[in-house]
C-alpha cells in the first residue's frame, strides 16, 4: 500500500467532482441533482483540506466551514424552491421545466 | 495503517459517490451520500483535521442531509419519471443526459492526466490524525482574519432562511 | 510484552469490552428499573414473578426478543429496513466511546503510567457526541420510512422535526460550558471541576451553569424521545410511531438504543455539569468511577421519574416549546456567560 | 454679476410662463413677463451707466463677465463671456427699452387670446429678448451665434404663433429656411475665421486683423467677410434673402414691430458693426455691402408704392430702411449706420403699433383700402402715426432726419455718388408710400365694409366691434407705448446732431472706439493711460459744413416732394393712383407682384430640390438604401434567430451541459498545449 500522497488526494477529489457532474447530468430527479451538487462541493472541499494539510496552514479548513454554511443556505433556499415546483406540477423532473413560466 | 485506512476510505467514498448518482431511489441517494460523507469525515482525520471532519458530520450529516430526508419524505420521493413532452424536448433532454455523462469522463480523464504530469507531492510526514492546527488556532483565524466573512455568512444564512419560508409556504388562495 | 501486544494494548481492548457490556447490561437494568420505578409511582407491584424480585425480568424480555419472528412489512425497502436500527443502535453505542468515565489510573501497578479511563480519548470529544447524537436522528426517520407504514412515516417525520429543533439548544447548553472551560475535550472539562470551593462546595459547573444545566437535562429528553416528548412512538396517537413495524431483534436494537441514549446524556450531563468522577469527598484512588456511575443512575431516575410524573405534550406545543422557550433561553444563557467569561474572568 | 442679469432675467420669465403660465391668470403672466424686461431694462441702463463712467482703456470701454468655460478642445477655448462696450450698450438699451414698451402694448393687444395662448405668446416673446441680449452682448462669434440662432427660433414660433392659420405657419417656416441659408454662410464664416486666426473672440479677431494689411484685391478677408455678410442678409433681410420677412407679418403686429422692425432684422447690421475692423480691412465686401443695401433700399421702396396691406407696407420700409443701414456700413459709416438702426428703432417700433392699434380698431382688418377717416376715430393713434411717419421720411427736425442725412452725407462723401443718388431717390420713395399709407388710412373718408366675425376669428380676435360705430381707440396700455415711441421717435435723434447743424456728433463719438482695433492693452484689459482716440473717418473733420448743408437740402427736398406726391394723388385726386396704375399695368403689375420674386425662388429653387429629394434621396436613398438595408438585417437576424431558436430548449441540462463542456474543451487546451 502506497503512502498517499496529496497527488492521491487531488485525484480522488476529481474523481469525485467528475462523478458529481455526472449524476447531475444523469439523474431525471432534482433531488438527486441537488445531491449531486453537493457531491461536487465535498470534492472541493477535500482538496482544500488536502493541501492545507500539505502546506501546514488553516486557511484550507477554514474555506471548507464556509462552503458548507453556504451548502446549507444551497440546501435550504434549493429545496423550498423544489417544493414549490413540486406543487406546480407533480414533477420533479427538470425537463419538466422547460418554460420560463406557467 | 494510514495508507490502509486511506485506501479503505476512499474505496468507500468513490462506490457511495457512484451509487448516487448511479441507482434511482432518491432515498437510497441520500442514505448513501451520508456514506460517503462519513467516509469523507474520516479522510479528514486522516489529514489531520478534526475540526473539518466534525463540521462536516455536524452540519452536512446533522442538519443539511435530514433537510432533504424530509423533503423526500414529504414530496413521497416519487421516483425519476420518463421525460414527457414533443420530440424535441425529449431530444434535448435525453441527448444532454448521455452526453453530459461522458463529458465528465472525459473531465475525470483530463485531470488525471495533469495529475499524473506533476511531480509525486508526498504529505509531511505527521503522525496520524495530529491535527495541523488546533480548534483554538482556527478559531483565532476564523474570528480575526476571516471576521467579515464570518458575518456576511451569517447573513446569508439568514436571508436563506427567510427565502426557504417564503418559497415553502403554501400561498394563501 | 508477549508477541508484540503491549499491556496497553489489552488495557485498550479490555476498556473497550467492559464499556460495550457495560452498555448493555445498564440497558437491561433501566428496563428493569423503569418498570419498578413505574410500579412504585403508579403503587402496583410490577415485574416480581421471574427471580428474586423480579431481576430476571430483562433477561426474560430479551429471551423473548430472540425467539420472535421477524416481520417485514410488504413494500417495505428491504436494505433500510433492516439498516435503520443498526444504525440507531450503532450511533448510541458510538457516542458513548468518547465519553471518559474515570480518572488517570494504572490499575493498581498493573500498567508502568496511567492510561485514561474511556474506550477513545478525542480532543474534540464535544462535537465528536454531537456530531454522532445528530447522527442519531437517522435511524429513526429510515425506520419511519422505510417500513412503508402511514404511522411509521409520521413518527418518522415528528422525531426528525423534534431531534433537529432540540439539537440547537442542546448544543448552545454545550457551548456554554466550553467557553468556561475553554476546551472541547471532555476530560479536560471533567479536570477542571476538580476540587472546592470555601472547601466544600466541589467546583461542579452545576453551580455556574445552573440554567445551562436545566436545558440540557430538558433537550436531552426531547434528544432521546422520552416523555413528556415521546412523540414518535406516542401509543395513542401512532400505535408505536417510527417502530410499529418492527419485531423480535430488529425491535430490541431500537430498544436498545433508546436506554444506550439515554445513559449516554446522562453521562455527557455528568461529566459536564456534575464533575464527572469527582464527588463531594474523594474516593480512593482507582474508585473514581463510582462517582460517576452514581451520578449517572441518578440523572437516569430523574428521567424515569419525570416519565411516569408528566403528561405528554400536544406537538404544535412542543416545537412551540423548543424554538420559543428552549433556543432563546440557551441563547441567553450562552450571552452571559460568555460577559461573564470576558468580564468576570470565571 | 449683473452683467449675466440682463439676459437672464427675461429667460427666467421665459421659464416661468413656458411652463406655468397655463396655469396662470392673463394678469399674472402679463406681469411676469413685463416685470422680467423691465428689469432688465434697469439693469441694462445700470450697467451703461457704469460704462459712461468707467475710464476708457486705450480708448476703449468695455465691461466684461466671464460666466463659465464653455467648450474647451483643443486650441480652441470659448468661454461664455459677456462684453458690454459702445455698440453693444446701445443695442441692449434699444432691446430691452424698446422691448418692454412692446411688451406692455401687447398686454392689452393680445387681450382676446385664451389664458395659455396668452402665456405662451409672453414666454416666446421673454425668450426671444433673452437671446436677442445674448447675441448683442456674447463677446465672441459662436456665443453670438447662439442668440443669432435663437432669435430665428423665437422668430419662428412667433411668426407662427397662430398656428392653426394655413398661412402663418407657410410664413414661419419660409422665414425659418431662408435664414437657414443665411445662417450656413455665418457657420462657413466663423470656421474659416478660426481657421485664419486661431480665435473667435471679437477683440481677439480684430486685434490679430488689424496686424494685416488692408486687402485691396479678393482674399481671405474678403471670403470670410462675404459669407458673415451672408449671415447678414438672411437675418437682416436683404437682397437676396428679404423674401421672409414680408410674410413674417402673419404674426401678430407687436411681434412685427419688435422682431421684424427694431431688434432681430438689424442683427445683421450689428454684426457687420461689431466686426467693423475686419470689414473695414475687406474693401470689396463693403463694396458689395454697400451696393446690395442700396439696391434692397430701392426694391423694397418700389414694392412698397403698391401694397395694400398695411402690414406689408410697412414690412418693405423696414427691408428699404435696413437697405439703408447696410448702405451706411458699405460705406464704412459704422457709426452712421448704427445711428440709423437706432432711431429706425424707435419710429419703426411706433409704426407698427400705431398700425397695430388700427388694426386693433378695426377687429383685424388690414387691407388700406377697407380704411380711411380713422383721424377722427383714433386721434391718438393718428398723432403717434403722424410723428412716426414725419420721423422716417426724415423731415426735418425729426429723428430719421439726422440718421438718414448722416448716411447720405457719408454716402457722398465716400465718392458713392451713384449710390448716393439711388438712397435720395429711396428717400423720396419712402416719403411717398409713407404718406400713402397715412392718406389712405386715416384721411378721406370710411370705405370700410362693415366687419365680418370671420375676418374677427381670421385674425384670432374673438370679440366683435360696434359696426360703423364709434371705435374704440387704443387702450391705456397701447396708448403709452406709442406716446413714448412718438416722443422717442421725434427726440432720439438729437443725440447725434452732427457738426455742420452746431451739433457735436456725440453719439459716433461714443461708438467710434467699438470700430476700431483694440491695443493689446485693450486685451488684456489693463487700466493703462487713455491712448488717444482716432477718428474712424477723418474726413468729415476737415471738410466745410456747406457741401453738407446742400446734401442736407437734397435729401429734405426729396422727401417733402414724396410727401408732396403723395398728398396731390391721394388727397386731391384719387382717381390718378388707378389712372396710373392703369397708364403702367406693365410695371404696376410687376411691382404688385413684387417682381414675381417668390415665384423666381419657388422654381428655380424650391421645385428642383423638392424633386430630387423626392424622387433621389427619399424614394432612393432613405427608402431603397438605408431602409433597405435596415429591413435585410433585420430579416437576416430573424431567419437566423429561428435556427438558433432551436437550441433555447429551457431544458436546464442542456444548458448545464454546454458550459461544462466549454470548461472540459478549457482544461483539454490546457492539457494538450
């Protein structure tokens, strides 16, 4: 077993982001979209905390605070939205909404 | 015993991340991105930074991931419905899907090959889970140097809330 | 040394084992005491057929668990179903790890240097149990869920509304305590109420967080869905809310779980607010955990106590409570006492 | 500063009626208006006090007021500065003296009109005297340009003031494009200016001219000087660009005697005065200038035997007497010419009310023949008339006596003998149709039909008089302005008594340092010792008093056999004037038809340009070329669009898609570089 090296970290946070980007193209459900994005923000996050540690500073960790407070405004402010969708049309399939409004 | 715990990790996350996205249940989604995100918290510790990982269980894990929990609970999760509609909706909305899907191959692809470029960075050397910086040091930071940011994200906050109340609530017919 | 296990090693393990039973059996022992306590307050005999006193009453329950069939109900979603109360029972047990239970010991000579009494020791063990109460939340909500059932999902949807809005006081109650004692790490905590004040009034946050120490006992209450905030199995309401479903094993574990919480905020008050194993005169060396157990079992009664004593709340009543009383109040407390911190230098 | 006073008073009654004035009472608005010029009459003499006393630099007075730096690009910097010397205190006293008189008249004249008409009247009239007073006191050519401008604007709307007369608006928009021509000329003149000395301030221009020689043969000076004398003509009504303002007389009568009679028609004369140095260096132009004036004079002088309309009559004397002022800057008595403009004011001014109160009287009637007997009716309007007429027949003793033998003499004495001949012969014409028009209207007997409403409404008038009854002579207000005028009109004159009448001139020699090149001291508008004055034309000096008084003979012979004329035809014999016109249809006919000038322009101009306007530039140009090419883009755009449309599904992902793929082609170019 190779000691990981934050060349390691940094591939996995792609591979991570890269599989955010793919669910929210794949997925037909905004929830999962919605999960998806905030695969694609725990990427980051970990690159952040991956090369704080390789450069021994806090600033890294610090971004990743506010990246999840703002995840959790995300979350919030993204799922009322949905639920009013939802009551529109009951749907929650993104292609559903294709006009700017009904 | 790092580099084990690691690999395990990040097996663990990479196959919660993809079953996801991968299987249709937005339930079974949310379960697993809690996963993935324990798995993450553990990478954390790993890297030192136990702080990280607890806000991360606290708030994605306590708060944000319940928050969906809920929505999925109340909407009933109905579950990914064919795209309905003329042909060209459909075409742009299938043709995106499978596309998309490969553009981030090819994305993941991209960044591998400019990581394998770079020169191997190895971590300093530490013992594991000694913290970089203690809660306190980080606190310090957050308080002194990031205090504005500190308060225009609790704003935000706020303003999320009231947002998330008004868009939710029922409008009165 | 004998094949490279170091004694502490087994030290660790064995801590880690007697912790786990330990769980267990004080487990067993609310069941048993819940039901005496409750015999006692409502003056019926309760459990006093199987063994001396009825002792054996758990033992039989558990037995009974074992032997019943396991039920799914049909459309339910097999992996969550099961998964739900593994994971209820595995986040009780995982909080209480962190939780230091003893003071420094060799166990009279046994080891060369004292080792310290809990399964884990995390400097951040605060938001190590909070982070995993939270977690708790979960096997609760997938039970209601997954078991497909109109109660279920109800109860389901009331405990995650209860845990979330009583999680904020519970955590301000914390946060006023780790500004006194300017650490997360518990046993830190545990060190700095050692000792007295004039001499005899040991130096318990207690008496510097008295309102702090009020919310907590109230939102762990609503944390663990103990009456008067049992509302995710209220019988009347929901049959037996998020666990209606359930049988035999899979059902025990939730019941597991429930005491397991329980003894976990107890011994999070305790070592917060009571002094952990410091009492009001020392024990001997090596016996300071008795303290801690006594504290323990005594904040556990105070719960079985408040059970048996008070009505349940209307739910629109609860969450009233929770957001208009509980929160600002945590929120107030925690303001004075960071002026005191600034200001009095306590 | 009150300077800026002067012309911002009355631009602030401007603002007020134009955009209240709805609102307010007849009283009101009158009062605003005629409050606003008073005032600025005030300030005006104020000022011209101040002038009289202020120590003469190097010979020159001058007040000036630097507003604000208006434009500044590159060398070129033109401050909004105000200077008041000389010439330009006379113009602001004529303007702004003259100007209130008007206005008061009007107060009553106007009467009739509806409470917002009549505001509107009062706005455009404040206005038109605030940019008259900046064109008089702008201290350099593109500030004068602005008050040259505007005052065609106020002209314009006033002229057109009746807007809902198919006429009145005709006539407004003829005076507006014919001073456009004039006004290209101006622009050509003032580019071509800077271009040859780097400035547009008057002193500066004069001062840099005066460096030059005196060019006797055709060059820049003389270019530069014929268009500005371009500019002249249009405003100032002159061969060939009089045609507007006979027509101009739609508007109504106290506009005419302000606008088309006293101060915006002799802008053309002040402008040759204020750039007399430049002109003076530019023999040829005066020569031009002084033959065109001359001819007008006549012209004019003809058409005016035959008209019937009182209006028009008076429209050509005024072109006739503009004629003349031209005539005197031609032959370089700026002082003379200026002189003229001034008394020309006053009697032109008090013609045209007094015309005005007849036309009051009679509801609107303006044709002479409809008249006569109106001595006993208007006893006061006759007596102002009388004066006025006597004053610009140049009786003697009268104020058009001294300007007009003034220009004469100067005439001849600058060897225009043959010029100088054609103006007695115009003296002798003007006294004639003066007398004429007197005649016809106030002596014989009424020959007026009984009045129609519809004439009445035809001139906006709505009440309707006693018939044949007792008319109604001017209304106090009226009846002070022409009393004044009439005082003014006979005593003006006497400012300038020239020596060879004992006078001492007084007046050139106020104005003479206005003509001349300023010193650099003047420039720098240093308080050095007074340098000696030059005499603009020595001539006059020397020369003995009896050639004079034999000129002055003439000319009074001339016009008491005009006036002589006049009353044997149509006092004692009317039947001769219809004799006569019978005897010389031929030229009758012409002169009626005012040598068909109009109709020359309309075909020789207006129909070719109408044409190809019509048929080139609208049906071809603006249509086919721009249209078109406007319309293709706009259909490119349309056809391309409904493909591109295609794409702006809303479908979130695919937009979501097409970004992230830009970043995957991004990183891909990173990679692969």
């Amino acid at each position: 077993m190779p000691e990981p090296t934050l060349n390691s970290f940094l591939l996995l946070s792609a591979v991570l982001f890269a599989i955010g980007t793919a669910g929210v193209f794949l997925r037909r459900n905004l929830i999962t979209i919605l999960l998806s994005i905030e695969v694609m923000l725990n990427a980051v996050n970990l690159t952040f905390v991956a090369v704080d540690r390789f450069r021994g500073t806090v600033d890294g960790q610090i971004i990743v605070f506010f990246v999840i407070t703002v995840a959790a405004a995300e979350a919030a402010v993204g799922l009322a939205i949905l639920i009013a969708l939802f009551r529109h049309r009951e749907s929650l399939n993104p292609d559903a909404f294709t006009s700017l409004k009904w | 015993m790092d580099a084990i715990s690691f690999w395990i990790l990040a097996t663990i996350l990479v196959l919660a991340s993809v079953l996801v996205v991968g299987q249709r249940n937005p339930m079974h989604s949310v379960f697993l991105l809690i996963l993935s995100f324990a798995a993450l918290a553990g990478l954390y510790i790993l890297l030192g930074a136990p702080f990280a990982a607890m806000i991360q269980v606290i708030v994605y894990v306590g708060a944000i991931m319940v928050l969906f929990l809920f929505v999925v609970m109340l909407l009933n999760a109905p579950t990914e419905e064919a795209t309905s509609g003329d042909r060209i909706r459909r075409m742009f909305g299938a043709g995106p899907r499978h596309f998309g899907a490969v553009l981030s191959a090819v994305f993941a692809v991209e960044l591998a090959l400019a990581l394998i470029r770079l020169a191997s960075m190895p971590m300093p050397s530490a013992d594991r889970g000694a913290p970089v910086a203690t809660v306190y040091d980080i606190g310090l930071r957050l308080f002194h140097d990031y205090g504005f940011a500190f308060e225009a994200t609790s704003v935000l906050i706020l303003v999320a809330m009231v947002g998330a109340i008004v868009l939710a609530r029922r409008e009165a017919r | 040394m004998l094949f490279g296990i170091s004694r502490e090693l087994i030290v660790h393990l064995v801590i880690i084992g007697v912790v786990f039973f330990a769980l267990q059996i004080t487990a067993a022992v609310l069941v048993y005491m819940e039901r005496k306590v409750a015999a006692v307050i409502q003056e019926r005999y309760g459990p006093y057929l199987v063994g001396p006193k009825g002792l054996m009453q758990p033992l039989a329950d558990i037995l009974k668990l074992i032997m019943k069939e396991e039920l799914r109900p049909k459309g339910a979603d097999v992996v969550l179903f099961y998964a739900a109360p593994i994971l209820s029972a595995t986040a009780a047990f995982a909080a209480f790890a962190v939780i230091p239970f003893g003071a420094d010991t060799t166990f009279f000579g046994f080891l060369d240097s004292p080792i310290h009494l809990a399964a884990a020791d995390v400097n951040v063990g605060l938001l190590v149990i909070f982070a995993i109460s939270s977690m708790g939340v979960y096997g609760v909500v997938l039970a209601g869920w997954a078991s497909n059932s109109k109660y279920s999902l109800l109860g389901g949807l009331r405990s995650s509304a209860q845990m979330i809005s009583y999680e904020l006081a519970y955590g301000l109650s914390f946060a006023a305590v780790i500004l006194l004692a300017g650490s997360l790490s518990l046993r830190g905590i545990v060190d700095l109420q050692d000792g007295y004040w004039f001499g005899v009034i040991p130096r318990w946050y207690l008496f510097l967080q008295p309102f702090g120490f009020l919310i907590y006992l109230i939102a762990g209450v609503a944390e663990t869905n103990r009456a008067p905030f049992d509302f995710p199995e209220a019988e009347q309401e929901l049959v037996a809310g998020y666990h209606t479903e359930y049988s035999s094993m899979s059902f025990a574990l939730f019941f597991l779980a429930e005491y397991v919480n329980m003894a976990t905020v107890a011994a999070v008050a305790t070592d917060l607010f009571l002094g952990g194993w410091h009492g009001p005169f020392p024990l001997p060396a090596g016996f300071e955990w008795i303290w801690f157990l006594v504290k323990v079992f005594a904040i556990l009664f105070f719960y079985i106590w408040m059970r048996w004593t008070l009505p349940r709340y209307r739910y629109d009543q609860l969450m009233e409570f929770g957001w208009k009383w509980l929160l600002p109040a945590a929120v107030l407390n925690l303001l004075v006492t960071a002026g005191a911190v600034i200001y009095m230098g306590w | 500063m009150s300077l800026l006073l002067i012309p911002l008073l009355p631009f602030l009654g401007f603002l007020v009626n134009a955009t209240i004035g709805s609102r307010l009472s007849k009283s009101t608005s009158a009062t605003v208006a005629v409050a606003a010029i008073g005032l600025s009459f005030g300030v005006a003499s104020s000022v011209v006090w101040s002038l009289v006393h202020v120590a003469p630099v190097a010979g020159v007075r001058a007040l000036d007021a630097v507003v604000f730096t208006w434009i500044q690009s590159g060398g070129l910097t033109i401050p909004v500065e105000f200077r008041v010397d000389p010439l330009s205190s006379v113009m602001i006293l004529i303007i702004t003296g003259i100007g209130s008189l008007i206005h008061l008249y009007s107060t009553a004249y106007m009467h009739e009109e509806t409470d917002s008409e009549y505001a509107r009247y009062f706005s455009y009239l404040n206005l038109f005297a605030a940019f008259m007073l900046v064109l008089v006191l702008g201290a350099s050519f593109p500030l004068m340009f602005v008050g040259w401008e505007g005052v065609g604007l106020c002209s314009y709307l006033l002229v057109g003031f009746w807007f809902t007369k198919q006429t009145a608006i005709e006539a407004g928009k003829k005076a507006f494009v014919v001073n456009r021509v004039g006004d290209f000329g101006f622009i050509l003149g003032m580019a071509a200016i800077f271009a040859t000395f780097h400035t547009l301030d008057f002193q500066q221009v004069a001062f840099r001219v005066a460096q030059l020689p005196v060019e006797t043969t055709a060059g820049v000076l003389t270019g530069i000087t014929l268009l500005l004398f371009l500019g002249a003509t249009g405003k100032s009504a002159q061969l060939p660009l009089y045609v507007w303002l006979p027509d101009a007389m739609e508007g109504p009568t106290p506009v005419s005697a302000l606008i088309h009679a006293a101060t915006m028609v002799t802008a053309g004369v002040y402008l040759i005065g204020r750039n007399a140095v430049l002109f003076g260096h530019a023999p040829l132009t005066l020569n031009v200038v002084a033959v065109v004036g001359c001819l007008t004079a006549l012209m004019a002088g003809t058409i005016g035997l035959v008209q019937n309309d009182i209006k028009r009559v008076l429209a050509y004397s005024t072109v006739s007497q503009l004629g003349y002022m031209f005539l005197a800057m031609g032959v370089g008595a700026f002082a003379g010419g200026i002189f003229h403009l001034y008394t020309h004011a006053f009697f032109k001014a008090l013609l045209f009310l007094g015309s005005g109160a007849v036309i009051h009287a009679l509801n609107g009637e303006q044709d002479l023949r409809r008249m006569g007997g109106l001595k006993k009716d208007l006893p006061i309007t006759y007596w102002t008339f009388l004066m006025g007429t006597l004053a610009i027949c140049g009786v003697p003793l009268f104020s058009g006596f001294f300007s007009k033998d003034e220009i004469l003499g100067k005439a001849f004495a600058s060897g225009h003998t043959v010029l100088w001949a054609i103006a007695v012969l115009t003296a002798f014409l003007t006294a004639t149709y003066m007398f004429r028009l007197l005649y016809l209207a106030f002596f014989g007997e009424r020959r007026a039909a009984p009045v129609t409403a519809g004439q009445a409404d035809d001139h906006g008038h709505g009440h309707v008089a006693a018939h044949g009854a007792h008319l109604r002579d001017a209304p106090p207000a009226m009846a002070i302005a022409l009393v004044v005028l009439a005082i003014g009109s006979v005593f003006a004159g006497y400012v300038g008594v020239p020596e060879s009448l004992g006078g001492g001139n007084r007046f050139e020699h106020y104005l003479a340092p206005s003509f001349q090149a300023p010193t650099m001291a003047t420039i720098e508008g240093a308080l050095t010792v007074a340098a000696p004055t030059i005499e603009p034309a020595p001539a006059e000096g020397q020369e003995s008093p009896t050639p004079e008084m034999a000129l002055m003979g003439v000319s009074v012979v001339a016009a008491l056999s005009g006036i002589g004329l006049a009353s044997f035809i149509y006092l004692k014999r009317p039947s001769v004037a219809d004799a006569l016109a019978e005897r010389l249809s031929g030229p009758y006919r012409l002169l009626v038809g005012k040598y068909f000038v109009d109709e020359i322009y309309d075909a020789v101009f207006v129909q070719p340009i109408k044409r190809v306007s019509t048929l080139f530039l609208w049906r071809g140009v603006d249509a086919g070329l721009i249209d078109g090419t406007v319309n293709s883009v706009g259909f490119a755009v349309r056809g391309l669009s409904a493909v591109l449309r295609r794409l702006q599904t809303g479908s979130v992902r695919a937009y979501a898609m097409s970004l992230f793929a830009g970043v995957v082609a991004i990183v891909g170019y990173f990679l692969w570089r």
